[in-house]
C-alpha cells in the first residue's frame, strides 16, 4: 500500500479566522484563553480536512511562524524578549512584532528581523545567533498540539525543521561562526527526538530545505555529522527537502542515516531515479507528486504514468505527498463561487490537492479501474485547460515570435540620452522625487469600496480620484518637489491593479496565502495569454500632467513582478509568460510617451525574489527577466527617460544584471541599511542616474534634514554626484499625510544644500 501524508497544512483558515483572531488578541479585546481555542479548532479543523491521510502533520501550524515556533522549541529566544516579562506567549509575541499586548507603550522591545523563507512569497523571523548562544530543550508547544491530535485520533507525525536548515536561516549577530554551535544545538535535537519517541510518535518529519540550495563543504560536513550525531534517537526520521532539486546534495541526502527522504518531485523530477539508486533497500522514499506551490490541478493520468512504474518498484516504500507544504496556497476551492466557472474547473486549492493525492494512492494500490469516474473527470478538465480559448490566443504568441532583438535595445547608449533628455526636463542637479503612491486615506479605500459595491458610479469614481491627484500634484508643488507622481490612488495594489486591466488573469475572492504572521496576499491567477486591449494609465497621468509644468513621471508595476506575485501558468515556462507581460507593458510605456509623458517608472520590486534558489541558474532566471524588462522599457525615444525602482538592499551579487536593464534612472532601497548596499558600486562602476532612498518609509519616524545630508553626501563619496537623485526608499501609501509632509520637506532642504555647497 503506498502511503499518503501531507508536509503542512495553511494554518491561516479558509475565512482568514487566525488572522483576526490573533488581531483581536494584540488589541487587548480577546483573552489569551480565547486566541488559544480558536487556534485550537482551527487544528482541529485542519486534521478533519486531512483525515483520509495515513499521516497528518502536528505541529506545523503556528501562531506567527514555524521558524520562530522552533526557536522557542529549542529554547534559542533573544534575551530582549523576557526582559519584559509576561507570558510565553506575550514574549513569543515580542520577539515577532517587537511588542506584545501588555506593553503598548514600549517601543523598546525591537521585533526579529524578517526574511524570505527561500524563494516565497513567505517571510519567517531569523533566528540570531552570536558565541554565547544556548539552547535548553521546551517541548510545550509540541506537547500541547500532540495530545490534541492524540484525543482527536489523528495519525500523527510531528513536523521540526531541522538543525542544519534552522542554522543556515539564522543569522550571526557577532561575527561568529554559526556552524559552531552545531554539537551544542544537536544535544537538543537529541533530547526532542527522544522525547517524541517516548511519546509513542512512529515517524517525525525533519525539513531540511536547505539541502536544495548550494551549500560549501562546511555545510555539507554539517549536515553528515548532524545526522551521525542523531542515530539512534527517537523515532524514525523522514528527511523532508523541497523548493528544488537536490543536485550535489543529493547522494549526501540519500546517505543519511534517516529511515526515508522526501523529494519535491514537482521540481526535481529528474532526480527520482538517481534517488531510488542511492536509497538503501530499507529506506522510503517519499516524493511529493502534488505542486505545492502553484493552484492547478494536476494531470492524474500524467503523474500516474511515471509514478505506477516507481510504486511496482518501491512497493511498501513508497510515501507520496505534496511537493512541500500547503501553506503556499488557497485553503479550499470550495468557497470561490465568483470565479469563471471554466477556470475554476482548473483550479486545486490545499483541500482539493489532498484529495488528488487520495486519488493518485488509491489508482495506485487497487489500479485505476477503482477511481475511473474521478481519472475522467481530472482528464476532461485538463484537456479543456490544454484546448482552451481563454487560455491560447494566437495573436498573442504571432507578437511574442515577432521578438526581435532591437526590441530591447534603446537607440543611443545612457550618455548620449542623458543630453537629449537634460534639454527635454531642465532638472537641478539631485533631482528630487518620490516612488510613486502617496498615502492610500480612507476616503480613497471608502470610494473604492462604494464604487465596487455599484454604490459610486464610474464617473463619480473618478472624480474622486480626480480630486485626490489633485490634492497630491498640490502638495508636491508646494513642497518643490522636481519630478512629480500621481500618486496611484486608483490602485488598490500595484499588481492587481494591471491584472485586472490585462486578459489572462483572474482574482479569486478568498484565495488568501500567509505573508508573514497575520498578513496574507492575494495573489492573481495568471491563467492565460497576455492581453492588454486598452490602456490602464494613461488616462490617469495624462491628468495629473494636465495640473502642473513640472515634470510627470508615468507609473507601471514591470513584467518580472507581475510574474513573481501571481500564480502563473505551469503550461509553459515563466520566461514565455514574462514575455507576453513584457509586451503588454511596453505597449503601456509606448502609449504613455505618445500622451507626452517624459518619464516613465517602471517598478521592478519582484526582481530579486524570483532568483533560484541554485546559484548555477541564476544567469537563465537574469537573462530572460532582464531581457523582458528591456523589452517593456525601450520601445521609447533618447529623450524619454525610463526610471525603475528595487525596494531591497542586497544586490550586491546581482548589480551586473541590474545595470543591464539600461533605465536610465534606478531607485532602490537603502536607508535601512545606512547605504550598505552602496558596497556593490565600490568594485562595479554603474553608469546610469541612482536615487539611493534617504527616507525610510516604512518607519513612522520623520528623517530630519541633516539625517538625509548624511546619506546623501556617504552616497556622493561612492557615486559621481551628477548621477544621483533624492528620494524615498519605496511608496508613501502605508503613511499617513502627516507623517510625509514633514519628511518630504527635509528631503526637498537637503537636496537644496546639496545644490548650493555644489
Ligand atoms: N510605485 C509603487 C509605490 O510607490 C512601488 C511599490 C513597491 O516598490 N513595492 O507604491
Ligand atoms: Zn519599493
């Protein structure tokens, strides 16, 4: 019989209730007791969805992050967090938001720094280490959920991320060596798999996605001695990789002494035979058949097809799963009763998915014959996918074979452009300017509201947007801004936004996906070929231009974000979606300079996120991302002058592409890390305009003018002054109107003394 298991389950709620429930408790208006009870039954809930499984993972839900949950099992928490006291939960509470209920007035407690949990959309808190680092083993959280499962009759196989992935996310605060506190870490290990076995639990889930990156020899070291050093302890280990392919990792992987491995055979299909060689007749191997990560649904017959043959060779030792953990997508399909009934056909969300892989299983032990009726109907619904109208449109693919090379290439190199585009907008030298969004109000978010709800007609809609442009060109007027913005009000999000203008792409209603502890996206379906059969902007900055002299900078979300925050299509690669963005946007920038716009911003936030997770595939990912962004970007005249904006801090190890992309002006983040990222212009001349951001926007705090001097003159030691510009470090449209007058003020001074000591 082949054995069916699931990696995690999303722990938010099919109606996002740990969300609200968890934000009702930091506002002081539930009990712990009561946050408790709900996460209790959403458990509870969870393991019902799953009860078809042989085994339900315990353990993977969690109040705000599996990474921070583990921290707290091993005893590893910033002493920063109990020096205020309080509960546990309060100090778990701490140590992911910086403050928990109790002390509304400490602004003392800083929260753990936040990054992506490999290449999602997923943010965990990094663990901190430094020399002094200890741990002490706390089994209460694990306890605590076991027993549920225990008195709910769960199968249950506990979930813990391992010790060399849990070192490799964590971060040394003093310079030490992480892989140092490796024995002192293993004694816990040993001690918690010690106890889950005295718990009477058979098999234990350890995740080590790290083994799908590129790790040095140390690491590799690392990961042999760990797993030498927990032999014998506890129950017995199912090694969990996924994200990728395992590459040189994977006869380390497969050499472990653990009783199985589970391989993300969605991404690593190619390795399962090396894998089923390399195994040891006793160990199971378990391969994740269903895309955790994506929301379509499988082809039965397909994976049935290769996997039947795997299963007559494994037999009993063959384990199937989900490609990784569900907490990547939608909770359950059931509830998008607005989506295209069509598209919906296509579609898995996390519960469906686990009823595929009963499906797959039950073809698998008792043939197909046993589930024909579902075979078929799976069968129907991908071949209507496969044939589908909405889905291939040939103009679409005539334009994208119509790619030349001259598409991304502008007409003069940046020098040459410079001069024709000086004499077009007659800038000051540190030319100021802002990203783009100005604060979303209420009364912006209100008139949306009322204008989806049929409430607000579409003329009294944008009439009221009208207004806010209005109040935004005003205020930057007066402040002196140089290049000014609309300030996105119409947006409701900088990719939904243009999805909902761009045939191709659909919204469900309630397809939440975890972000960070209570904060979900909602990412877009991108199902089908890309379209753009009107303008989406144009309109919008052909106004605002109309209210000023001063230069309007044109507003678009690129091609590589549009891509990298939705949930695209798995019937052709990313590159050839990414492409038919390209086009489309590039038909905006076109239609943009054609209604006088002289600067257009094209932002590229996503860009670094969609970086394998293997370096030897970066060069493939950065040739064909930056190769869309050109396409979209350079269709323009010498004297239109291309901005882009990068809201991140590292790209030290990708300056070279970004250079590539030939905008003639960049925008990035910086402020946060004192122009640290400045380091990557020190060995690498960037030759186009720079606006390294001096205001931090995602603090509440108003930069004072000599703050911004500093910056500005650090970044002026590193850059010829004559490429830099001054603003923002990303969109003003989580602040309040108070909070950015003052700040824009001390910027728009500080580019004045930056003028006159010139
Ligand atoms: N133009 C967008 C804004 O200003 C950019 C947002 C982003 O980089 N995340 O909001
Ligand atoms: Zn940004």
């Amino acid at each position: 019989m082949t054995t069916t298991h699931n990696l995690g389950f999303p722990r938010i709620g099919a109606w996002r209730e740990l969300k609200f429930a968890l934000e009702r408790y930091w506002q002081g208006a539930a009990t712990a007791g009561e946050l408790e009870a709900q996460a209790a039954g959403l458990r509870a809930r969870h393991w019902a969805a799953q009860s078809a499984l042989d085994f339900a993972p315990v353990g993977d839900f969690s109040l705000y992050d599996q990474v921070l949950d583990m921290s707290f099992t091993l005893g590893h928490v910033p002493a920063r967090a109990h020096s205020h006291g309080g509960s546990p939960l309060d100090q778990y509470f701490r140590v992911a938001r910086g403050r928990a209920p109790g002390d509304a007035d400490c602004g003392c407690v800083h929260a753990g720094e936040m990054t992506k949990w490999f290449d999602t959309n997923y943010h965990y808190i990094v663990p901190e280490f430094d020399a002094a680092t200890t741990f002490a083993l706390d089994t209460s959280r694990l306890q605590a959920q076991l027993r549920e499962a225990q008195d709910l009759g769960v199968r249950a196989k506990p979930v813990i991320l391992g010790p060399l992935t849990y070192l490799w996310l964590g971060k040394s605060k003093d310079g030490s060596e992480r892989l140092a506190l490796l024995p002192a870490l293993l004694k816990v290990y040993a001690g918690l798999l010690d106890w889950l076995a005295s718990e009477g639990v058979e098999w234990v889930q350890v995740d080590e996605p790290a083994l799908a990156t590129s790790l040095d020899a140390r690491w590799r070291q690392a990961c042999q001695d760990a797993y030498a050093a927990l032999q014998g302890h506890g129950p017995k280990l199912l090694l969990a990789t996924y994200f990728g392919p395992l590459g040189e990792n994977l006869p380390l992987a497969c050499g472990l002494p653990v009783a199985g491995l589970h391989l993300d055979a969605i991404n690593a299909g190619h390795e399962v035979a090396s894998a089923i060689a390399l195994l040891a007749p006793q160990q199971i191997l378990s391969l994740g058949v269903v895309d955790g990560r994506n929301i379509w649904k499988t082809d039965l017959h397909a994976t049935l097809a290769w996997l039947e043959p795997v299963q007559r060779q494994l037999q009993e030792r063959l384990w199937i799963a989900p490609s990784c953990s569900l907490l990547h997508v939608p909770v359950d399909l059931e509830l998008e009763t607005d989506l295209a009934p069509e598209i919906r056909s296509w579609l898995a969300f996390a519960v469906q998915k686990l009823e595929e892989l009963r499906l797959l299983a039950s073809a698998l032990d008792h043939g197909r014959v046993k589930v024909q009726e579902a075979l078929l109907a799976n069968a129907a619904a991908v071949d209507r996918r496969r044939a589908s109208k909405r889905v291939h449109q040939p103009e679409v693919a005539r334009a994208v074979a119509a790619i030349t090379p001259e598409m991304g290439q502008r007409s003069s190199p940046h020098a040459q452009r410079l001069t024709e585009q000086a004499a077009v907008l007659n800038l000051p030298s540190y030319p100021t300017t802002t990203i783009g969004s100005f604060p979303q109000t209420l009364d912006i978010r209100q008139a949306r509201q009322r204008h989806k709800r049929g409430e607000l007609d579409a003329a009294g809609y944008r009439a009221a947007m009208q207004a806010e442009i209005r109040r935004c060109v005003r205020e930057q007027e007066a402040l002196g801004l140089d290049v000014l913005v609309h300030g996105e009000a119409e947006r409701n999000d900088m990719v939904e936004y243009f999805g909902e203008q761009l045939e191709g792409y659909a919204f469900s209603a309630n397809g939440w996906v975890q972000s960070y502890g209570s904060r979900c996206v909602k990412p877009p379906i991108l199902y089908g070929d890309v379209r753009r059969p009107r303008p989406m902007t144009v309109e919008w900055i052909r106004y605002a231009q109309s209210l000023t002299d001063k230069p309007m900078k044109g507003m678009l979300t690129g091609p590589v974000t549009m891509l990298n925050w939705s949930f695209v299509r798995d019937d052709q690669p990313r590159a050839a979606t990414c492409r038919q963005l390209a086009l489309a946007i590039r038909d905006e920038v076109q239609d943009l300079e054609r209604a006088g716009v002289r600067i257009i911003q094209i932002d590229e936030a996503a860009l670094r996120e969609g970086l394998p997770l293997r370096r030897e595939r970066w060069d493939e990912y950065l040739g064909w991302a930056v190769e869309s962004f050109r396409i979209a970007a350079n269709g323009v005249h010498d004297a239109t002058q291309i901005h882009t904006h990068m809201c991140y801090s590292e790209f030290n190890d990708i300056i070279e592409a970004i250079a590539a992309m030939d905008a003639d002006v960049i925008t990035i983040e910086t402020s946060r890390s004192g122009l640290e990222l400045l380091d990557a212009f020190d060995g690498f001349r960037y030759p186009n305009g720079i606006g390294p951001g001096v205001y931090d926007i995602h603090s509440p705090n108003t930069p004072s003018r000599e703050q911004i001097l500093a910056l500005m003159r650090k970044a002026a030691a590193r850059i010829p002054p004559a490429q830099l510009w001054v603003n923002p470090d990303c969109g003003l449209k989580t602040r309040r109107w108070e909070e950015v007058l003052p700040a824009l003020e001390n910027m728009v001074a500080a580019a004045r003394t930056l003028r006159e000591a010139a």
